[in-house]
C-alpha cells in the first residue's frame, strides 16, 4: 500500500508541469494566431500598393491599352519581351492571385475608346478568421479601403480608408 501511495504521489507530481505547459499553450496560441492574420493583413496591404504601381506603370508604358485587367498582365517570366500580355512588373506569386492567404483580382475594368481609364483590385481571405479577416480593395486613385467584415464586394462603396 505504501509503494501504491509513493507511485500515485510521483505521478501527480508529474502531471503538475504537464498542466503548466498545456495552460500556456491554451494562451498562447490564439495570440499567435492574431499574430499569424496582423502579418497577413499587413502583407495584403503592401501587395495591393504594389498592384497600384504596377498599373500605373502599365498604363504609361502601353498607353493605347491604359490599365489592365488581368494580374496575368503585370507578371510575366524573365525569358520574354516585355508586352502589353506579360509586362513584368510584378512577381509571379503576385500575378497568379494568391499570397500569405490572401487572394488578389483586379475587376470592374471600365473602357473608353478601347482604353481602360478604370479597374478595382480586392483581396479577401481565403479562409475568413484563420488566414485574415479584413478584405481590402482600392482603384485608379491608390487609396486603399478595407472591409472588417471581410467582403470584398462592400469595400470600395463602405470601406474606411487605410491610414
């Protein structure tokens, strides 16, 4: 009975910095993962920058095109021409639509005379509170706007401005 008592008393022992550790993870990791969609958000938020240069560039070096309106067009491999398809001015994770969970399209592209004079670039979560929760959206004016509820259709029309 004694050598019961000495090896129920050890195990308790023992599991007192199991549950330690196991009350520390419970805290930490939902502040990592705050973290983990701040850095996403953030990194969302400079893509879409450099979205806005890259078609500000596009449209003074194709001026008979004006902006475009695939990603497909600002990327483009190292190996080729420079053209009004594959213009080089971005990287390709950025011109296939996808980065730090986040997705990226440039939509309601508005022509006159054949020229593109507008176009709307969104990105939104591609897992709504795990990857990111804000959508974020901005247009020929370079003002970036973003969405708390994450819907990229509401963020140009209700979106508060990025500071």
């Amino acid at each position: 009975m004694a050598l019961a008592g000495l090896i129920l008393g050890y195990s308790g022992l023992a599991l007192i910095p199991i549950a330690i550790v196991l009350i520390i993870a419970a805290i930490a990791i939902p502040n990592l993962l705050r973290a983990r969609i701040a850095a996403n958000e953030s990194s969302a938020v400079a893509v879409i920058r450099t979205i806005n240069t890259a078609e500000r560039s596009y449209r003074y070096s194709f001026p008979t095109v004006g902006y475009t309106c695939a990603l497909s067009s600002l990327g483009g491999d190292e190996k080729s021409l420079a053209s009004a398809e594959h213009a080089h001015l971005v990287d390709g994770v950025i011109s296939a639509g996808r980065k730090n969970g986040y997705r990226f399209e440039i939509q309601n592209c508005t022509a006159s005379d054949g020229v593109t004079q507008k176009y709307q670039v969104v990105a939104y979560p591609e897992t709504h509170n795990q990857t990111g929760v804000r959508a974020y959206c901005s247009d020929e004016s370079e003002v970036i706007r973003f969405d708390p509820k994450g819907s990229a259709d509401d963020c140009l029309a209700f979106g508060a401005a990025v500071q």
